[in-house]
C-alpha cells in the first residue's frame, strides 16, 4: 500500500514553552524562570501576557537556521516516538536523568534545587519547563480544545528531550556513569511511565518522595491560603487544579468536587495518585530510590 499521510504544524504546532525557550537561547536572553523553586506561596498558574509576543518569536525562530533545526529536531523525536523508532533517538543517551517523582508538597522541589546545585546550575536560572513538572504536560486522554492530550504529551515530551539536548550540551558540568546529569522533577512521570522506561530506562534514577497524606493536606492548606470557611473543596491554587482534574477524569462532575470535604478531596487524589505510581512499574526499577519526607532523608 502507498498511503501517505501528512501532518503540519497547523495541526500539532509547537508549544509556547518550547518557542520561547529556543528563541531566549538564540538571543542569548534569560529564560522564563518563574517561580518553580519558590515554594512558600501557590497561585493559580497565569500566564497572562507572558506569550503575547508568541507570534513574533516563532517566526524569529522558523527564519533562523539553527533555530528551524531545533525545531524540526522535536519534530524527528517526535515521528520516532509515534512510529517506535526509537533507535534513531540513541542521542539522548548520555545523559543521565534524575527524575524527581511524587504528589506535590513532598520535598520534590527542594530535591530538584539540591541536584542542580551537586551539577553546579544555577536553579534560579533555568527555564520552569525544564527544570519543573509543568511540562511536558502527561495526563489521562482527554481531548480538549480539539486537541488530544496524549498525542500534545507526546510531542511537549520530544520538545522537553530537545531542550536538554540543547540546554546540558552547554551548560552540563556534572558526571555521572559516563554521562551528563539533567535533573528534572517529574510529577506527571508516573501517568507515562512506560513512555520512559522505554526511551531511558536505567539511564535515569528515579526519585519517589514520600510523606503522610495528613501532613500532605495541611501543607496544600496553608500554601494555598488556608483552609476555606466552608471547608468544601475550593480552587486556588496549581496543586488544587490538578486534584479537581483528577476527580473529573475519574468521572466525577466538578460541581461534586467543589462540594467535597477539603480533606476528603485532596486524600482521594493522593490514593489514585500512589495506587497509579505503584503499577506503574517505577518501583521496581533498579536505579529507583524511594525518599522519605524529611530533613535526614533528604
């Protein structure tokens, strides 16, 4: 059969993060940082005016030479994970993640910061999509705004192994097994850990943090404000999207979140959250280490 089948950039374009990524690094500009390493507030996500010049950056980045070759870079990486081909992807390699997995609040981020400081980076100036777990964004299938979330993940996922390619190529400074160490907390890993396990396998460690759901909850209180007066579900912050979210995947209309106990809605996320984390298959992996909340621990 000769079938061909054909896909743009109209149908699966590359996403903000990633443009403005490439065009900082063509420019020689600072990255976006964001506050992925302030852990003492949490707010809603905005991003308002952030890429209002997304337009005028892509072109940038089309129109320059090295700039197209990331970009169709991604692409390549792409088509290689959709048809399996994963040999072509040998690159990736040498280096050496430290993925940094667990639910929010349990010391991930302060693990995520020690690891840039051992490979001597400056956290503070890392782009949040490298560096952060909001990217690439990994979830259950859903298709939202005309769009399929596992096949954006897929792509946001190429996008992210492009930029370390780029990013560590430069600035990588520390060794490990023969190869560059590229940390990266990693929430959203255990929704694809398959994807992982077969593109980097035992060239990554995996780090599940662990704390009680309680201390959990009490924290996701005082950093998103305090517990509402009600004590039904509210939607505040970051982590509280991403636990209303989960319930409305599970089949469960928002408007019944919102009327939730706070504690109750929060605790149903941690289970679905550690019950996915342990058939994963991250658990057993040999270069897997699980990492108590605490000061000794950590």
């Amino acid at each position: 059969m000769g079938v061909t089948i054909t896909l743009t950039d109209k149908e699966l374009p590359a996403s903000p993060a990633f443009i403005e990524f490439v065009h900082a690094t063509l420019t020689d500009s600072d990255y976006d940082v964001g506050e992925w390493f302030y852990q003492e507030g949490e707010s809603l996500a905005r991003n308002d005016g952030r890429f209002k010049d997304i337009r005028e950056k892509a072109q940038f980045v089309v129109g320059h030479p090295i700039g197209s070759k990331m970009l169709l870079r991604s692409y390549r990486f792409f088509k290689e994970m959709l048809t399996g081909n994963i040999d072509q992807m040998r690159e990736i390699s040498r280096f050496r993640f430290f993925f940094v997995i667990g639910i929010p609040r349990t010391g991930g981020t302060y693990l995520t910061k020690q690891l840039f400081r051992a490979a001597n980076i400056d956290y503070k100036k890392v782009h949040n999509a490298l560096a952060h777990d909001g990217f690439p964004h990994l979830s259950h299938l859903s298709f939202k705004g005309k769009a399929n979330m596992h096949t954006n993940g897929l792509l946001q996922f190429a996008e992210y192994l492009t930029m370390v390619e780029i990013y560590f190529s430069k600035h990588g400074r520390l060794a490990y097994r023969n190869g560059v160490v590229v940390p990266k907390k990693f929430t959203k890993g255990v929704y694809y850990f398959d994807l992982i396990r077969e593109l980097i396998g035992v060239n990554a460690n995996y780090l599940l943090t662990l704390r009680h759901p309680l201390s959990i909850c009490q924290s996701v209180i005082d950093k998103s404000g305090g517990m509402p007066e009600d004590r039904k579900y509210a939607l505040r912050s970051a982590i509280e999207r991403w636990v209303l979210d989960d319930w409305v995947h599970f089949g469960v209309p928002e408007q019944k979140v919102r009327q939730m106990g706070y504690v109750e809605a929060l605790l149903g996320y941690w289970k679905r959250f550690h019950f996915q984390m342990a058939i994963s298959g991250v658990v057993g992996m040999p270069t897997t280490r699980i990492v108590p909340y605490g000061a000794e621990a950590m």
